[in-house]
C-alpha cells in the first residue's frame, strides 16, 4: 500500500505530459476534423529532436527545437492532404512511416538514447525548487506548468479570427470557401500548430525518463484518443478551456488505468490491449447509453406481449 501514492504521482506526470499529445488531438481531430495518423511518429521525433539538443548542452532550447520539428512535420501532413489530394489517414500514415527513418537518423543511426547524465529541464527545474517544499515534485510541476501553457495557449488562439477559422473549416468547409477562407490554410495552420504539441508531449517525456528508443511513440495515437474520449465523458461539453482541461484529465484517468494494470501485475505486453479496450469503451458507450430507453421500450413491450397473450 505504501507505494500506492507514489504509483498515483507517477501517473499524473505521465499523464500531463501525455495530455499535451491529447490536446495536439483536441485541436486536430475535434476542431479541425482531422484523424492525424502521424502522431507516433511526430512523437518520437520531437523526443528524439529534443535529446540530441540536450545532450548538445541547450536543455531548454530543447523546446522550441523540437517544437519547430513538429511543425515541419505537421506541415508535410497537411501538404499532402491539402495540396496532393491525399486522404487524411493515408497522408498521416505515410509520414509516420517516413518519420522512422528520420528519427533513426535525427539518432545519428541509433536506436536509443541515453540521458541519464544529461542536464534537461526536469533537471534545471529541480535546481531551481531546491531547499523548498515543492523539491520532491519537480517533475509534476514542469509537466503542469507545460500542460497548462498549452491549455492557455488554445483557450486565446481558439477565439482569435484565424481560430474561429480552423473551428469552422472542421464543421463545415464548405461553408469556409463561400466565406472567403482558405481552408487549405486554416487546415495547414491547424496540423502544424497541433504536430508542435505532440512533438512538445515527445521532448518532455524523453527527458523525463532521461532516455529515448526509436519505438517511443509506439501507439501513442490510440493512447491520445482513449484520454481524449475519457475527457469528453468529464467535461465534454462548455468553453473550450473547460473542454482542454477535461482532455488533460482524460490522460491523467487513463494513467491510472495504466497503474492500477501494473499493480495488479499485469503484463507488459497486456498494456496495448488495454489501450484497445477502453478506446472501444470510450467511442461505444454514449451509443449505448443512447440506446438504453430503446432497449426499456422493446423490453417493455414484450412483457405486454406476454401479458396479452396469458389472458
């Protein structure tokens, strides 16, 4: 029981920094309408991106390096969407597959990275909390201030003209080129501005765990839309700042899934399924919710049925 507040602690870094790939998500998938099939990908890419940096000696210009390799890579997805004619998925995949070999290369021909005596931000973070209170929660309140940053970030961008812009090309775009919008742009803007996110979620992790392999970003789309759903089922609904913080709360949930799995000595290679399974749960249950007073009808009306049929 003893370990149970630490398994908790450990779920809710894990969880803020995953939430920044649930907000990239947030942003693609359900303001733009967009399944962007890169992420794993683009993932890897800004931890790999991030650690070279880092082990250059420039932790905290890490950031914006890996930043910047996310919008390269957002950038890519949506020219062959946009400018291509290529679907969505099929565009998202073919960069996540492109994306490995830059990685390895990014990796100067590695498969891993090890960081273990490398200054990060994590690292620079502890220095500046030491001899306060809050020494022992340094990695929490690096990925909280990040997670926060990011939700401040769309909360503002969201209500700006070219915000609305992005929202309406994913409801309608139709309706954005009769207004005179290029949704070519807004759509562009859109995968960037996310991918960036994503690749910030990538940086953060490897200097967390203060190692970097080339399968990092192995199923990180699934993860992002679990929690994502997870979120819309707390805060769904209301301001886009509300709606951020229930996808951030999302990924924070599925964390602790993930533990309470491994306190129960669940294998490692269960863990994919488990992720498999709680999408399902997620997308399937408000259709059965939905389908409930149908299912009380027909329950209801075959009990008349047999009612009618005793007399």
């Amino acid at each position: 029981m003893g370990n149970i507040p630490g398994l908790i602690q450990t779920a809710a870094e894990l969880g803020l920094i995953g939430g920044l790939t649930v907000l990239a998500l947030f942003l693609s998938y359900s303001m733009l309408n967009v399944c962007d099939l890169s992420t794993d990908g683009c993932f890897t890419l800004g931890a790999t991106v991030g650690a070279v940096v880092a082990l250059a000696g420039h932790p905290w210009l890490s950031i914006p390096a890996a930043m910047a390799a996310g919008v390269a890579s957002g950038f890519v997805t949506a020219l062959l969407q946009t400018r291509m004619g290529i679907d969505s998925l099929l565009a998202g995949i073919i960069v996540n597959t492109g994306l490995y070999s830059v990685n390895i290369a990014v990796m100067g021909n590695a498969s891993l990275l090890n960081m273990n005596k490398t200054v990060t931000v994590f690292t620079k973070m502890k220095a500046l909390l030491a001899g306060t209170f809050l020494s022992g929660q340094y990695k929490l309140l690096t990925a909280l201030i990040a997670a926060a940053a990011v939700i401040a970030f769309l909360t503002l961008f969201l209500r700006t003209r070219l915000g609305l812009a992005i929202r309406a090309t994913g409801n309608n775009p139709d309706m954005v080129r009769s207004s005179s919008i290029d949704p070519v742009f807004t759509t562009t803007v859109g995968l960037c501005v996310s991918n960036s996110f994503t690749a910030l979620s990538g940086c953060l992790l490897a200097q967390s765990q203060k190692s970097v392999s080339i399968d990092l970003g192995s199923g990180m789309v699934t993860i992002a839309l679990a929690s994502l759903l997870i979120g819309r089922t707390f805060l769904g609904r209301g301001p886009i700042a509300l709606r951020a913080v229930g996808a951030v709360l999302g990924s924070i949930v599925f964390r602790l899934v993930y533990a309470a799995a491994l306190r129960f000595h669940m294998p490692a290679y269960m863990l994919k399924l488990i992720s498999s399974v709680i999408v399902i749960i997620a997308i399937a249950g408000p259709y059965f919710r939905r389908q409930i007073p149908v299912y009380r009808r027909i329950a209801k009306a075959r009990r008349a049925e047999k009612g009618g049929a005793g007399c």
